[in-house]
C-alpha cells in the first residue's frame, strides 16, 4: 500500500507518498512565508494564486523523489477541510484529476485529525485511546480520541488560537517574519526574562478545558505600546535596551500563553479518564508543538499525571503532506475512501470541501461541570 497525500488547506502547498508501513519515501513544502510577510496575514485569494502556481510541481516532486508516478499509487489522500475553501478547491481538484486519469481511490481527509493521527507513524505503541492537544494557527483542540473517526471534543477557543497569539506579538515586537512569527519569538523569548511582566492566565475563573488567547494579546499590545516599541524598527536595528526589554516580553508572553496550555490539559486528563480510563499517552501536535518551551511544559505535566508524551518532529507538526498520506492510510485500511471519480467529473463538479468541520462531538458533560 503506497498513498500519495496533498495538503493545500491553508498556507503550505505540501505533497508526500507514505508506504501502509509507515515509511516516509518523499515529502515536500512550498511555503507562501514572504507573502505572509508582505501582507501580514494569509488573503484566501492569493493563498489560492500561490497554491495553484506550484501545485503541479509539489506534487510531480513528491512522485520523483520516491521514485515513483501516479500509476503505482495505491490511492490519494487529501484535506477537505476545515480551511479556506478556495485553498482547499486547489488540492481537491488535484486529488481528483490524478485519481480520475489512473483510477486511483480518494480518501477525504480532516486536518485536524490527521495533525493527531501523525504522531501514531511516529510511535508504534500509540494505540486508541488516547488524548490529543492541537495547537497551531488557528485551532485550539483538546481530543479525546476513543477509535479512528470517532472524537469527543474536551475543549476548543473560544476566540483565537495560540498560534494567531505568537504570531501577532512576534509581529508587534518587530521580529522577522519571513518565517511565521513562532520560531523567532521562541528564539528571542530564550534570552528574556519571563517574570519580568505579570500577564495574567486567561479563563482563571472558568472550569473547564477551553482556551482564550485574545486577552493575553491585548495585554500585550498594551505592554508593547507602553514601552514605546515600534515595530517598524526591525529588532535586528533596536538598541541594546530596546532588545532586551522586546525579549523580557516575549519571554513574559510565552510563560503565560504555555500556562494557559497546562492548566487545561491538566484538567482535560482527568475528564478524559472518567470516560477511557486507560489512556496512556497524551498526543501534542500542529505548528506550535514544534517549540521547545512548550514540550518541555506540558512534558512535565504528562509526568505528573502518569502519562506518556508523543509529540512528532518539527516537520510533522507544522503543517506536511506525510500527516494526510498518512491518516489516509488509516482510512483506507479501514475500508472508508472513495472510488475513482469519473473523468467527465472534471468541468461543473461540485466538490466536496469542509471549510468549517468540527472534529467529534462536543463533551456534553464538560459544559455543565464548568459552571
Ligand atoms: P491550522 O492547523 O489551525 O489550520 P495552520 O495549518 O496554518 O493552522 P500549522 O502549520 O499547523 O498551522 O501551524 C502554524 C502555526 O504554528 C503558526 O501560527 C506558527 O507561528 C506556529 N509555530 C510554528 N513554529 C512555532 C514555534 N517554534 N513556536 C511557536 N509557534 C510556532
Ligand atoms: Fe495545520
């Protein structure tokens, strides 16, 4: 079993082929990062432009590097959503122009879950059940994952994600953006001084495993605008003064932004046991995993509470085309994919795309429990 996966959901153009065993034997990434930087965010239109230049080539490359063409694929799997719609068109069309000229079955793909299921290529013993937190750009998931396909949601945000939070303050602090701004924060954040400003904890008085992140990134831009930081001089030109007052916020930002991630996996861990008490690993994944200020933290909670920490190296985490080859594998050994669409599909079909798609059901149980 050979799956070639494609992932166009947000900003990366990504393709991989994934053997049924789990050998990675190609991955590739076209990143939009000096678009994102030129117009500071992601605009679905040109995200769509972008993704429509390379994806032919991102694609070919996967084949190429694993030595392979479309015909000795076994199937295509491919994120329907959530994400931008018009990004996501990109990849489904894709998906089934191959499919359709070599027959190839198609495998629907939800982003979020194939950020969790990843971490079962990378450890062996990662059975079901088992719980996920999913942090990125713009999710902020506690799962609860009983079998493939079936979720019970523990706690999401209730406005932004943790990701959105590094990105603007790294933005604010005048960090260089050609990356996203969560590595440079991470960096600048290593040589700051994280007790120097007292941000308070989001959702303190709330019970339960949700998150807010739009409150810390107030109380940023107001630390920010107090000290007379301008954004518009680059750090790499900032005094010595300057720098280091923009690395004690970033290092008080991120303590805080990490705290509000432990206290509710904390929380989320003993929920998760009234309903699987045998859980043993809990799966950290999606962009912001990949800092190491974050797998330390929530390590030690883990720790605490007698279980094991999965989390995938960096390149998994960010968004890759190896977490959808890979849930697509899952899928498929489960017999759940579609047959080869038909070549006169291609003109006025109407695809199936799942901008908005939550993962599992809510916990009923949860909601009440918080008040
Ligand atoms: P989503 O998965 O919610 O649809 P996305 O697909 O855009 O969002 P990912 O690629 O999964 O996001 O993650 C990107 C996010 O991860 C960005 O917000 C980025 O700043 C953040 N990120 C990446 N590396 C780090 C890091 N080292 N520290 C903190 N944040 C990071
Ligand atoms: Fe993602």
């Amino acid at each position: 079993l050979v799956v070639l996966g494609i992932e166009t959901s947000c900003d990366d153009t990504a393709a991989a082929v994934v053997r049924g065993n789990g050998e990675i034997l190609s991955q590739v990434v076209s990143s939009q990062a000096d678009l994102l930087e030129r117009y500071g965010g992601v605009a679905p239109k040109m995200a769509e432009e972008a993704h429509l230049q390379v994806i032919d080539q991102v694609v070919q490359e996967a084949l190429d590097k694993a030595n392979l063409t479309a015909r000795d694929v076994s199937a295509v799997a491919v994120t329907i959503g959530p994400g931008l719609s018009l990004c996501l068109r990109v990849g489904v069309q894709k998906a089934h122009k191959l499919a359709s000229s070599f027959n190839l079955p198609i495998i629907s793909i939800h982003h979020m879950e194939a950020h969790a299921l990843v971490a079962r290529l990378i450890e062996q013993e990662l059975h079901f059940p088992f719980m996920a937190l999913l942090i990125s750009g713009g999710h902020n998931l506690l799962i609860l994952a009983r079998e493939l396909g079936q979720y019970i949601q523990l706690g999401t945000t209730i406005d932004d994600a943790i990701g959105e939070a590094y990105d603007k303050t790294a933005k604010w602090l005048g960090l260089d953006m050609r990356r996203s701004g969560g590595p440079a924060l991470e960096e600048l954040a290593q040589v700051g001084d994280a007790e120097s400003i007292k941000f308070s904890t989001p959702m303190k008085q709330h019970k339960d495993c949700n998150f807010s992140y739009a409150g810390l990134k107030t109380q940023v831009r107001l630390a920010i605008e107090s000290r007379n930081i301008n954004a518009e001089i680059p750090i790499s030109s900032a005094s010595c003064q300057d720098r280091s007052c923009r690395a004690d916020i970033a290092a008080s930002f991120q303590r805080v932004a990490v705290l509000h991630l432990e206290e509710r996996c904390e929380r989320a861990i003993e929920w998760a046991r009234k309903i699987e008490p045998s859980i043993k690993y809990l799966v950290v994944s999606g962009g912001v995993a990949s800092n190491q200020y974050v797998r330390t933290r929530l390590d030690l909670i883990v720790k605490k509470k007698n279980l094991k920490l999965v989390c995938p190296p960096s390149s998994l985490c960010t968004d890759n085309g190896v977490m959808v080859a890979w849930t697509g594998i899952e899928h498929f050994c489960m017999g759940r994919f579609d047959p080869p669409p038909l070549a006169d599909e291609a003109e006025d079909f109407v695809y199936d795309l799942r901008p908005r798609w939550p993962l599992g059901e809510e916990y009923a149980e949860g909601r009440s429990n918080a008040r």
